[in-house]
C-alpha cells in the first residue's frame, strides 16, 4: 500500500494545466524574455502591412502598400520626403525609427476576417513585426485590432469606415485615422438639406453587415434632426450582384431619395442598376429624385462610370486637395507610381508616419508608450488640417470633405470634385455617444 | 390592388432578365453534362471570360495616343497629355466613338471565335483527361481551372469593375406603366435588360433549332440518349461533343458580353452565377436542356419576388435562401428534378 499524495484526478489536473501552458500561443509567453512582444533588438524594425492583396478589394490593397512603401522610403531618409516636410511633429529624422532601419513584411487580408487574422499573427509570431496596419473592411479591422491586442503590438487601422471599429470594439492596442460612419453622416446632412430641400423622403439600401448597419444608423439619424423622412431601410446581402429587385420597389413608393449605404462592388452595382431604372429621370412631387453614396472611394467610383457624375458623398481625403501636405503627398506618390494617391493610399502613410513619429517621441517601441504618445496627440500638415487622435477612443477628429461626381471629368483620376470641407467640429461627438457605446478601450497590452 | 400589380410586374420582368442569364449559362452546363457526361465547375468562368471579350474589345477599340495639351496641366503640374482614339483619328471622331459607343454588341461577334477556341483548348487540353474519373475529380479539376481563370482576369484586369456601357440608344428605360395604363414612372424598365431578354431568347431557340433540325444536332441528341450504339454505327461521336463543348462555352460567353452592360464586368462575375446557375440544372433536371431554360426562367422570377419588401417583412431573410428552398421541394418531390429523365447520374 503506497503512502504516495497523487490521485488520478490530480495527475490529470496537472497535465491538463502544464499542456495547456505549452500550447499557450509564443505571443503570449515571448514577454518573459523582452521587455515587450518583438522588442526589435538589431539594427532594423520590422513593420506588418496586412492588405487585401487577393478578392475584391485588392486594388485598394495594392494602393495601400504602394502607400507603405513611400512610407518606409520617406522614414528611412530616401525620397524627397513626403509629408514629413509638412508633418507638424519634427520628430522624425530620416534615419529610419529611433535609429533602427525601418524594414516591412506582408501579408493578405484576402478581405476575410479569419485570412486577415492569420496573416496578422504570421507577421508577428514568424517575422517579429512590432506594428500592423492595414486593411479595407471594418470586419477586418476590428478582428485584427483584437489579435493586436491580445498579442500585445499596437495595430494603425487602415481603411475602415463603421462606428465600432472605435466604438464598441475600440481597444487600448488600437488607432483610427480613417474617419467613420457618424461623421459621414453629420458632414453630408447639412449639405444634403441645403442642396435637396429639408423635407425629403429617404429610402435606404444597406448593405448588411456591421459598417452598413453603423452607416445607415448614421445617414438616419442625421439627416432625420434635419427633419427628413425615412421611408423605408432594406438590408442586401453582402453577395448581391444586381440590386434591380430591390430599387424597381423604390418606384411604388413617395420617396425622392435613393441612399445607397454600400461599398465597392455592392456601391458600383446598386448604382450603376438605380441609374439603369431611371431614377435619376425620376420627378417625384414635382423634385428630382436624388441618389447618394455616403461613402465614396475614388478607386471603387471608377467602376460606377459616368454614374457617379453629381452623386453627393463623403470622403476622408481626395488628392485635389491643395493644401501643402496634400500637395507634398501626391508629387511624392505621383512622381514615383505615375499616377494619384487614393484615399485608403493617404490614410495608411499617415498612419505609418503617425506610428513612427510616436514612437520616436515616446522614444521606445513599447506598445504602452507608443500608445501613450499617441493619445490626445495634436498634429497638422498631413492633409486634413488640424487633427487630434482623441484618447477617450483612439479615433483621429478632422475636417470631413463633402464630394460630388464631377460632371465633367479631365482625366480618368479627376472623378470627384470636393463641395465642402466640413469643419472638424461639427462632426465632432461625445466619447459616450449612443453609437459608440457599449465598449471600453481596456488596458494596454505590451506582450 | 394597382400598387400589387404594378409590383408583380416589375419583379416579373426583373425576374425574365435574370432568369436569361441562369438559363444560358444552364443551357451550356446541361450540354456539357448531357453530351460529355462532365460537370463543368468552370462554366461560370466562360461566363466571366465572355464579358471581359466585351471589355477588352472596347479597350481594343479605344486605343489611343498621345499629345500633350501645354494649356492644361496634369495632376503634377506637368503639361497634360491628351488622348485621342486611333479610330477617331483614322474614321473621324464622330464615326469611330460611334464604333468605340458599340463595342458591346460589336464583341459579339468578337467573342464567339474566342469562346469556340477557349472551349477547345478546355475539353482537349484538361477536360477530355477527366471523362473516365469520377464526377468529384471532375468537379476539383473543373473548379481549380475555374480559380486559376479568375485570377488570370484578376492579374491583367484588376480586382475593381469595369464600366463597359451600352450603346447610348440603348440607355434609359421604357415606361411599361402608361402601355399598360397605370401611372407613368410606375412600371418603368431598362431598354437594356429587354435587349438582354430577347437575346437570351434567340440564343436560346437556336441552340434548340440547331439540335433538332440538323443532321449534326441530331447525331448528337442520339449520342447524348446512348452514345455506345451511336459509336458503333461509326460515327465519330467524340469529335462532335468538342464542338458541342465549343458551342456550350460560346453560349456562356454570349451570356456574359451581353451582360457587361448590366453589371460593371469582374473577375468574380463567374463565381456568382456558378452555384446558382447549378442549382437551376439539378432542379430542371440533369441532362434536360428545356428543363435547365425552366429553370433558370423560374427560379430567377422566384429570387426576384422573395426580394419584394412585404414578402421580406414577413419571411427575412427569404431572398437569401429561396432558390435553395424551392430546390429542396422539388427534388423531394421530383427527385430527378422537373424535366429529369430516367438514368442519368442514377448509375
């Protein structure tokens, strides 16, 4: 008869416990040996640009990592530099980030959640990568702001639109410059009012998912303060091709208002259909019937053809702009790629220049002290005036420009025309606002 | 009771132009399948690579060069380059944007040559390899030639969509409402979609009228019925299934040149149309060619009046998964699907 303690419950406990702390993920446990995860140690910084570069968003894709490139280049002190002359921080040196040569890694978001997480972890696990940024979709955003976080590297979002990405998914790890659905809304309503008359009737396509929901919520909401009418909003599938079925029941309906809360091929299909069924011919009540995109990309416009000439939108910045940081981007990035920037192209260099000049400022890679830099950081001269990367939710507030379809295009980049720049503090809200609720940014995570 | 008709109409006719275009890509699959015995996974692709004809013929025909303009400038500030079409210089402007206005309907003829080669060079260089393998390997080859045609398109075309628009006499809609006496603006519909309605209709009688009224067509109908007793009255039966499987690939490309101007052509055009398309031939019957044109008419009318918003009020969510609906009835009621004859894949 042994005298020994161990039962097989606790032999299997404890197998349970030391297997489990083996599996554990290395992001999770690289921290014992740095002082944070992928503390870059030799004479070079590794940064992760994950960009749809397979699916339907890989132009935008492609045009955010020409972005990076430039980007990289200007940090390293190659290139006329860019927005660095104009960026407001003088922070920044030319000699890479805090000395160390900036290099990259890629990766494909393939514009899929999972895809893009995996690809994120990849660069960080495998290739040390101490920042990611990127993407074009808001789903995609806010999965890999929460792989950032867990993983303990701060993560500069590329191109996403939807109120949650700094609303009820916002995290410590995470940074928006892209503006986002409510500040589409407060800057185009006004306009719309102004342009349309204040007593329209709104019908609403949207496309069903998280940025469509925020989008429309949005686009409601304001334009309803201004005393429009909502008629109907019907939800489309994220897989629609021809939205005929869904606008020929705009036509039995009172409204003289098309909004088309889509994007990419959703947007260029639903409008190339509610121009092909002669809305824009449309005379309801004596009033022309209006369509409009509140989110318009240069890049996805160009597949709507001439059916984006008058369209009013909103966008977060266009290279028509002539601002000098505007101006210093486009001869950079035109000079070099031969044609303009796009805007998912300015809001990743912005984001990439913004990551280094706090990380030079904070003088440390570490994520909390990158993230500390970074917020309430008040900075100009990178194209959208005055901006402030506001810390209650690590969402940057600038100026928002109202677009139209230009009429009548120059060339084959010169497809919008900006109306309005609408002044940063009118589409400026409370951190606790209704539709940004229900989330916290938690704690910062270094590894 | 006016604004219920005046509803069903409109996703009548909504339902008329996607139907045409399930019916003619099912038409091509169900000749495929019934001739050759291949369940072809890269249809749609033929679909897709028939629109890009139509792209890439506008492109063709809007070539142009160059002269710099030194009264404007570019978005640098450099003198700006002016591009004039070599068909406007060499046919004057007004004759060749009027070629350049055409260039969909001009691809027609453009794309059959095409399509007849691509279909060739499919069935002799990969599918003719798969006709003894199992219907799973033919599916994974079909739909691995299916990817790597995409994102060819994808590599030389991008990943955006490409507006490639009617001819101007064809823009606009036709107000259906004041013939039939409702409201003007009411029942309104584009000219094109009715063009695309009448094509599909042609294209459809003909392949009808060519297997049932030549000596060609009727070889192959024995063929496609028992092609051993055929093979032994020596009749070369293979060589006819190639230039059946030309003939199918043409039918998709057609399919998809005409549909260009409806939706801005992308690489992904094939893929969307693929999974319903064979939806349309399983519920019209394996091997049925009037069973895939019901079909494709039916289901596309169907998808067009589940996506009305009283009928979405009530069932959400329905135009998302009608078409799979429907086709769970009616194989459980007509398991061989509506048209399906006895024998064909029961073996």
């Amino acid at each position: 008869m042994s005298n020994s303690n161990l039962t097989r419950r606790g032999v299997l406990k404890s197998g349970a416990v030391a297997g489990a702390g083996v599996a554990l993920p290395t992001i999770f446990t690289a921290s014992s040996a740095a002082a944070y995860t992928n503390e870059p140690t030799g004479g070079t910084v590794t940064l992760g640009f994950n960009v749809p570069q397979s699916g339907p968003y890989a132009d935008e894709g492609a045009d955010e990592l020409r972005a990076y490139q430039l980007a990289v280049e200007h940090l390293n002190g190659e290139g006329d530099a860019g927005m660095m002359n104009t960026f407001s921080s003088k922070a920044l040196k030319g000699n890479g980030i805090l000395g160390k040569k900036v290099e990259f890694v890629t990766g494909d978001t393939q514009t899929k959640s999972d895809a893009a997480r995996a690809s994120a972890k990849s660069m960080i696990e495998k290739d040390g990568a101490v920042m990611i940024t990127g993407g074009s979709s808001s789903g995609v955003a806010v999965a890999v702001q929460g792989l950032c976080q867990e993983a303990g590297v701060i993560f500069m979002a590329g191109l996403t639109h939807s109120n949650d990405t700094t609303g009820k998914d916002k995290k410590a790890n995470g940074f928006r410059h892209f503006f986002n659905a409510y500040m589409s809304g407060a800057a185009l309503a006004p306009v719309l009012a102004a342009r349309y008359g204040a007593d329209r009737k709104a019908y609403h396509l949207t496309a069903d998912y998280t940025w469509g929901w925020t989008q429309e919520e949005s686009i409601v909401a304001a334009t309803e303060a201004l005393g429009w009418e909502t008629v109907n909003t019907v939800k489309t599938p994220l897989a629609a091709t021809d939205f005929s079925s869904y606008i020929t029941p705009i036509l039995q309906t009172d409204a003289d208002v098309l909004v088309l809360n889509h994007y990419g091929g959703n947007m260029v299909n639903s409008l190339t259909n509610a121009v092909q069924f002669g809305l824009r011919e449309k005379q309801v009540n004596g009033r022309n019937f209006e369509i409009v995109v509140p989110l318009f990309s240069r890049l996805m416009a160009r597949g709507a053809g001439e059916n984006i000439k008058g369209i009013l939108g909103s966008t977060n910045w266009h290279w028509s702009l002539t601002d000098a940081g505007s101006a210093a981007f486009v001869k950079s990035f035109g000079t070099k790629y031969g044609f303009p920037p796009s805007q998912a192209a300015h809001t990743t260099y912005c984001q990439t220049l913004l990551y280094a000049d706090a990380c030079e400022r904070a003088g440390t890679f570490n994520p909390c002290g990158v993230a500390e830099a970074l917020e309430g950081f008040e900075f100009d001269g990178l194209g959208n005036g005055k901006t402030l990367y506001r810390a209650d939710d690590h969402q940057c507030f600038k100026d928002v420009l109202v677009v139209k379809g230009k009429d009548n295009p120059t060339s084959e980049f010169d497809l919008l025309e900006v109306v309005e720049i609408t002044p940063v503090d009118q589409v400026t809200y409370d951190p606790n606002h209704p539709m940004f609720a229900g989330g916290a940014l938690g704690e910062c995570n270094a590894g | 009771m006016v604004g219920t008709m005046d509803a069903i109409l409109l996703q009548i006719l909504n339902g008329l132009d996607k139907g045409s275009a399930y019916a003619l890509i099912a038409l091509g699959l169900t000749l495929i399948f019934g001739t050759l015995g291949v369940v072809n996974f890269a249809h749609g692709a033929l679909f897709m690579i028939g629109a890009f004809c139509a792209v890439t013929l506008q492109r063709l025909l809007s070539l142009s060069f160059e002269t710099v303009d030194p009264t404007k400038t570019d978005f640098l500030g450099n003198p700006a380059k002016i591009k004039t079409p070599y068909i406007e210089s060499w046919l004057g402007p007004e004759t060749g944007a009027a070629i350049i206005d055409w260039s969909v309907p001009l691809a027609i003829l453009f794309s059959i040559p095409i399509m007849l080669f691509v279909g060739y060079v499919m069935e002799r260089g990969l599918i003719k390899h798969f006709y003894k393998r199992p219907h799973a390997d033919q599916i994974l080859v079909t739909f691995g030639l299916a990817i790597v045609l995409q994102e060819l398109v994808k590599h030389y075309y991008g990943a955006n969509p490409i507006p490639t628009g009617a001819p101007d006499a064809f823009k606009g809609s036709f107000d259906f409402g004041v013939v039939l006496g409702f409201d003007p603006n009411l029942i309104i519909y584009p000219y094109w979609r009715m063009v695309y309605f009448a094509f599909a209709a042609v294209i459809i009688g003909a392949v009808f009228a060519f297997l049932q009224f030549t000596t060609f067509g009727m070889v192959v109908r024995a063929g496609m019925a028992d092609r051993e007793t055929v093979g032994l009255l020596g009749i070369n039966i293979d060589k006819r299934f190639t230039i059946m499987f030309g003939i199918a690939a043409a039918v998709a490309g057609l399919a998809g040149v005409m549909y260009a101007p409806i939706n801005s052509p992308n690489y992904h055009m094939g893929m969307d149309f693929l999974v319903l398309s064979f939806v349309v031939v399983v519920v019209g019957g394996m091997g049925s060619l009037p069973g895939a044109v019901l079909a494709g008419f039916m289901l596309g009318i169907l998808e067009s009046f589940a996506s009305m918003n009283w009928i979405k009020d009530i069932l959400p969510g329905i135009d998302q998964i009608i078409i799979y609906l429907v086709a769970i009835i009616i194989l459980l009621a007509r398991p061989r699907g509506l048209m399906g004859r006895k024998g064909v894949m029961e073996d």
